[in-house]
C-alpha cells in the first residue's frame, strides 16, 4: 500500500468514527410516528395497553395477529371471543369484511378504533367519518391554497353516554388527535356510547346477527401517549369493558407502522446512526475511485502471438518441389498421403486396387464407383510412368479433391 492511500484510508477512518461517536452521544429525536403496534414504546405505539390486556380480561387468553382477517378465521370454529383492531385506518378487503362478519353473527364481538373507515366493511355497515378540518377563505384546488386547511378544535373533549360509565368531567387531550367522529350511520340497528363536547357521536355499538360490533373514530386515545396519564387511562378501561370477559384476538396486521420491507438493507435505513455511515462510507469509495483513476500505470508490452512455424515449412518444401519441376516425386507423396488416410478412415488395404477394393471404397465414402475407379486407375497410370507434367500433376490434385469434397467420411 503506498504512503499516500494510507493516508486517505487514516482520514476516512477517523472522519467514520467521529460520526458514529456523534451519532451515539447525540439525544434521540421523539418518534411521533402513528404506530398502533404492541411492540412500539414510542408515543403512538399501543405497548401500553397491551401490557394491561390480562388485567382488563382477567383469565383470558390474549392472542396475537399478523396476518389478515381471512386467514385468521377463514375455516377456524372461533366462538366466545373478543377481536380487536386499533390504526388510523381501515378498509378490509372482501374476503376479511365477510369472515369479520360472519366471526361477529356467530356471537362473537370486534373492537375497532379508527379515524376513517371506507371499503366494503364501511359500506355495509352504513358507516361514515368526518372531523373538524376546514377550509379557510378562498380556498381553490392549486397547491399553494393548501395553507389555507386548518383546524379550529385543536383539543379534543369526549365523554360516555351512558350515565353509569360518564366521567363528571370530559376526557381531555390536546396534542395529537384528529376528534373525527361519525357523520353517517344506521340508526335502527346502532346504540350510541360515546360524543364529544360537540355533541359528534365517535363510539357507537353495532348490532350483527348473535354478536356486536364497538366502533370508535379516536385510536388516538389507546395509544402510550394518551393512555399512560391516570386522567385519561379511564377512559379505556371503560371502552373495552363492553367487550366480555372472554379471550382476544389482538389485531398486529391493520397496523400503520407495520410496514414490511424485503429490502436487505432494510435494518440500515431503519437505524439513522447507521445510514448516516451508509453514507458517508459511498462517498468515500466513490472519492477514492475518482482519486485513484489519477494514478500512473506501466504500459503492458504487446506480445506476439507464437507462429506456426510448421506450416511455413510445408510451404517452403512445396514450392521448393514444384519449382525443380519433379512433378512425379511430387505426386507421389500425394498418392502415398491419399491412401494413408484411405487406410485410417475406411479400413481398408491398399495395396491392390481390385473391383473389390474399388466397391469398398464407393460403399463406404458415398461415391460413385465410377468416380473411384477413375481415380486410382490414374493412381496406377502414375506408377508406370517415369516422369510426369505439370497437367498431369494438376489433374491428380484435382481428382483427389474431388474425393476429399464428397466423401462422407
């Protein structure tokens, strides 16, 4: 390693650990991330209530979630149980609004608390939501107007209908909490259980076939951040306690933050101290790969391929026999090569070219037996004669290629 990539690698390397360092002593921002999972401890996670599940259904076994409705329940004989599903959102498909109700007709009960439902479970239950945003004056459809949404009810005041469970004083929060509530719902078969203090109705009870369904428009109020503090905790324990004393489903998949990520990196983008490092680490290789480009290399000799020096030979010997004029020494050693590979390829003798010999040959290379008669008739031609001309040579060439060519061997 030369002396001046030492001295980049040291740089990095100190510039990489004083990041981290910087990284690991500096506070940790507040995650104000809407969550709703069992496993989340940050403000809008549900660790919280999910620690005190055992204490608000005492005996009862409490069951965890991660797959949709319709796998949970499709083909299982679930009875006597509560189901309970807690996100800002919720709009089931189908398949899981069918099982969820047929789970509910067969007498079971389902919790859900949600700012917005839509979909198929939403339009069966005559279901709808709204909350307090407006538009200011002027408002139109270009971006620049979006300034002009607010909300006027920044804290959200709710209470119990009914007397029994009604605090003295309304459930107070104010920081976080859209307050929707529902605008639209049927009333022949809904019992109202909860408003706030603008008299919306947001926690009603939905009669299903044996069963019931509790519906409330604020999970904000499950979450650890509105739980937590003793004034509101109340509060849920009252919700769930229309629920019955029997086991529970705890919902983990209609979750926001249940957010799945095939990525291999996905542990790197989810750790800010360590995408920082991610970072800075390509931008290195990518400085020392621009830096390193500047380095001088030797030039590479080009070597030359080896010759076949065996074919120059055989030229050299050709052209010295063709031009003494020795054509019949010339033919020849053609004649003595041809029957070489007549000998290898056919497996034949070739020492006496009978009417045998010839059918043999005709048979096995595919050519006319005339075509091979001729041919080593005028190798016999060839033996008888003491010298030979350069047309009687070009002939022998000739007819030998021509075999060469159509045999098929």
């Amino acid at each position: 390693m030369s002396k001046a990539n030492r001295k980049y690698i040291i740089a990095l390397s100190i510039c990489f650990t004083g990041l981290i360092l910087l990284q690991w002593l500096s506070p940790k921002p507040i995650n104000w991330k809407l969550s709703y999972m069992k496993k989340d401890k940050i403000p809008y996670g549900t660790s919280a209530l999910n620690d005190v599940l055992q204490e608000i259904f005492p005996g009862q076994k409490i069951s965890t979630q991660n797959v949709p409705i319709y796998n949970a329940l499709n083909g299982n004989e679930i009875n006597n149980c509560n189901y309970i599903i807690i996100n800002q959102t919720f709009q089931p498909d189908k398949l899981d609004t069918r099982e969820l109700l047929n789970f509910v007709g067969k007498g079971n009960s389902v919790f859900i608390a949600a700012n917005y439902f839509s979909g198929k479970f939403a339009d069966t239950l005559k279901i709808k939501t709204d909350d307090f945003y407006e538009m200011g004056k002027g408002f139109s459809n270009d971006s620049a107007a979006i300034t002009n949404i607010y909300k006027p009810h920044d804290t959200a005041r709710i209470n119990f209908v009914n007397p029994l469970l009604k605090n003295k004083t309304d459930y107070v929060y104010t920081k976080g909490i859209d307050n929707t509530y529902f605008n639209s719902f049927d009333t022949t078969k809904t019992i109202v259980l909860g408003k706030n203090s603008f008299n919306k109705i947001n926690f009603i009870q939905i009669k299903f076939g044996k069963g019931k369904i509790f519906v409330s428009t604020v999970p904000e109020t499950y979450s650890n951040y509105h739980f937590v503090p003793e004034k509101n905790y109340d509060y849920v324990y009252k919700s769930l306690s229309y629920l019955p004393n029997q086991q529970v489903i705890w919902d983990e998949y209609y979750k926001v933050g249940n957010v799945k990520q095939d990525s291999p990196l996905r542990v790197i983008f989810n750790n800010p101290a360590l995408l920082a490092a991610y970072y800075v680490s390509l931008i290195s290789l990518l400085l020392f790969m621009i830096i390193g480009i500047k380095r001088k290399q030797r030039i590479i000799p080009v070597i030359e391929p080896l010759r076949n020096t065996t074919l120059d030979f055989v030229d050299i010997v050709g052209t010295l026999y063709y031009q003494t004029g020795n054509h019949k020494n010339i033919a020849e050693k053609k004649i003595t090569y041809f029957l070489e590979y007549i000998r290898s390829a056919f497996q034949v003798k070739t020492n006496l070219y009978d009417d045998s010999f010839i059918e043999r040959v005709s048979n096995l290379s595919g050519i006319e037996k005339q075509k091979v008669h001729t041919l080593f008739y005028y190798f016999s031609e060839i033996n008888f004669k003491q010298n030979l001309t350069q047309l009687e040579l070009l002939k022998l060439n000739r007819l030998i290629e021509e075999f060469y060519k159509e045999s098929k061997r």
